[in-house]
C-alpha cells in the first residue's frame, strides 16, 4: 500500500491550503434533501429569494 503525500505542501501549497470547512467557518453542516415539488412553486421562489435554498432559509427565519 502507498503511503498518500500532502498534496498541500508541494508546488507552492501550504499546510492550511483549500476552502475551509463549513464548521470551520462557523457554519451549520449541510443536509442534502430531494424534494418533489411542482415547477411553478420552484418558479415562484427563484423569483421572490434567487433560489430555493434562499426561499428556506427566509421559511426558516420567520
């Protein structure tokens, strides 16, 4: 078995390279859902909040 290299600190990389983490950032993990709904519900929430994910994260502030 071969040992794996950090990419990271070869060509110029450094120990803390990349995106952070979402709980690195202070932030909620992420849950991924499929959801059946009709086009015109996903229609009517790209046009009042951008996307969907927008849409409920307003459902879920109020």
């Amino acid at each position: 078995m071969k040992n794996k290299i950090d990419k990271r600190k070869f060509n110029g990389g450094h120990k803390t390279a990349g995106r952070k983490s979402r709980e690195e950032q202070g932030l909620e993990p992420v849950k991924n859902t499929t959801v059946q709904v009709e086009p015109s519900v996903i229609d009517k929430c790209r046009e009042k909040y951008g996307s969907l994910a927008n849409a409920l994260r307003f459902a879920a502030a109020h």
